[in-house]
C-alpha cells in the first residue's frame, strides 16, 4: 500500500533486498548479547568500558545509516511522477512527527527498539557506576549478571489475534470485517500475514510463498470468538453452504466434535489438513 502511494509522488519503492542491514543486524545482536555475558565473568573494567563504547559508537552508526537512507528516500525522487510539488521532499522524521503533505508520518521505537534503548540505558549505569560510583559489593558478579540476564528476553515469534475493523488482508487489502472465515501465516522472520478468508490465504502461498518462509500456518476457529487454531491442530470443513468474504467456502475447528456437528449441519466436506500443503 505504501509502495503504490509513494509511487504518485516519485518516492522509491522498498524492498528486502534494499536492506543489508537487516542482513546484518541479527549478527551484531548475537555479539553483543554474547559479550554482556561474556564481561560478566571477565570482571574487567576495562573491558566493559571497551564494550560501552563500542555499544555506543553502533548506535550512532546505526542511526546516521537510517538518516542517510532516509534523506535519500526522500529526496531522490523521479521528475516524471504524477504528482510533483516544487522544492518539496518527503524525508521522514528520524524520531518523533513530521507532516508529509496530507499525511502525518509517526518514528518511534517498537518493542526491538526499546529493548535496544533499555540495554544502553543499563550498560551506561554500569560504566558510571565502575568508574565513578563504586562501592564494595558482596557477590557483585551475581548481582551484575541478574541485571544483565534481566534484559535479555527470548525472542518469540507467534500469533497475532486478528483485530475486526482494523487489520487489512494481506491480499485483496480489504478490511477485515468478520473474523471466523480469517486465517494467519506467520513467517521464519516473525512477519505476520493476515487474510479475511482462506481463499486469500490459498492465493497468497500459490503467487507470493516463494517470497516468504512460511514458520506457521493459522486459521480461525468458526466456533471460538476470533481465535486462532494452528493448521496442524485443525479440522477442516469445506461446503457451498459457507459465504465466506470472498466464497472461500471453507471453515476449521479446534476440535472433531464440532466438525462432526458442523460437516452434518452445513452438508460439507472435510478436508485433510495437508490441503494448503503443511
């Protein structure tokens, strides 16, 4: 969607690909994750004043590199677009609010983001405190290690409740306005895509899966309020009798009881549960 916006008005359009750094970043975290542990057991100032400045130094690159793509994003714009505003540039804000136009564009830090935030925040606290503040602490290696430990949650990858009125399908972009024909793939990156009926879903893996990697397949269950049932643990049912949003005619439970009742009542078929190729 905003690809076809930004199109009108000559701004680029964003890709995977376009981003090393997401190539890259999983690499960085896994080291620097590995050497707050690391120090804790090295116990050496100096060595956690090296790692505090090195921490540092990655967030001003970091940020200067998200300038910079920005600024170009922005700026390099194609002179042939529809729409073509004089001295105009669409940079987006770097932190905080900009207005674009008619459009407000919001950057603010998401959960990765804070977690970021939270551990330089903490390692700062511990260089000032190693170098200014020191006091002679009982066990200080347990205690440095539980607050280090504290800040490294595990990294999840999982569903995500389908929200009516709010959440769009991933493929025909309509509004998903009832949410017991939805379902929900979940990829190895944690992206989640979600469609107001299977039929999209069943489109989506058939054009775009060779552009994913699918980690999880899941589908609504037609008896629960919005719930999601993962495809392994599901009974299909498929019958001309459902008027799903877009005639995917098919529905799924999270349990045999409710297939049996619903495959009398709807006079349909059931499906084996390799039917989208799990």
């Amino acid at each position: 969607i905003i690809n076809g916006l930004n199109h009108y008005i000559g701004m680029k359009s964003l890709h995977n690909e376009d981003f090393i750094e997401f190539t890259l970043l999983p690499y960085f975290i896994v080291f620097f994750a590995l050497a707050f542990i690391l120090i804790i057991f090295i116990n050496r100032k100096k060595w956690l004043n090296i790692l505090f400045i090195s921490f540092v130094c990655f967030g001003i690159i970091a940020m200067v590199d998200f300038w910079k793509w920005e600024y170009d994003y922005g700026h390099n714009l194609n002179p042939n677009a529809a729409i073509v505003v004089p001295g105009m540039a669409y940079q987006p804000p770097l932190i905080g609010f900009k207005q674009l136009l008619n459009f407000g564009a919001y950057s603010v830090p998401d959960i990765g983001g804070w977690i970021f935030i939270g551990v330089g925040v903490l390692l700062a606290f511990l260089f000032f405190y190693e170098n200014f503040y020191k006091k002679k602490f009982r066990n200080k290696n347990l205690i440095s290690a539980l607050i280090i430990l504290s800040f490294l949650p595990g990294c999840t990858t999982g569903v995500n409740k389908i929200e009516v009125g709010k959440d769009n399908c991933s493929m025909c972009k309509m509004t998903i306005v009832d949410a017991k024909f939805g379902a929900e793939l979940v990829t190895q990156k944690g992206k989640i895509y979600k469609f107001d009926d299977v039929e999209c879903m069943e489109r989506f893996l058939k054009e775009d899966v060779n552009k994913v990697t699918i980690k999880d397949t899941y589908i609504v269950d037609y008896c629960a309020a919005h719930e999601l049932v993962n495809i392994n643990n599901a009974y299909l049912l498929k019958s001309d009798n459902i008027h799903a949003p877009m005639n995917g005619n098919i529905i799924a439970f999270a349990s045999a009881d409710s297939l049996d009742k619903y495959a009398d009542l709807l006079k349909g078929q059931k499906l084996n549960r390799n039917y989208f190729g799990k």
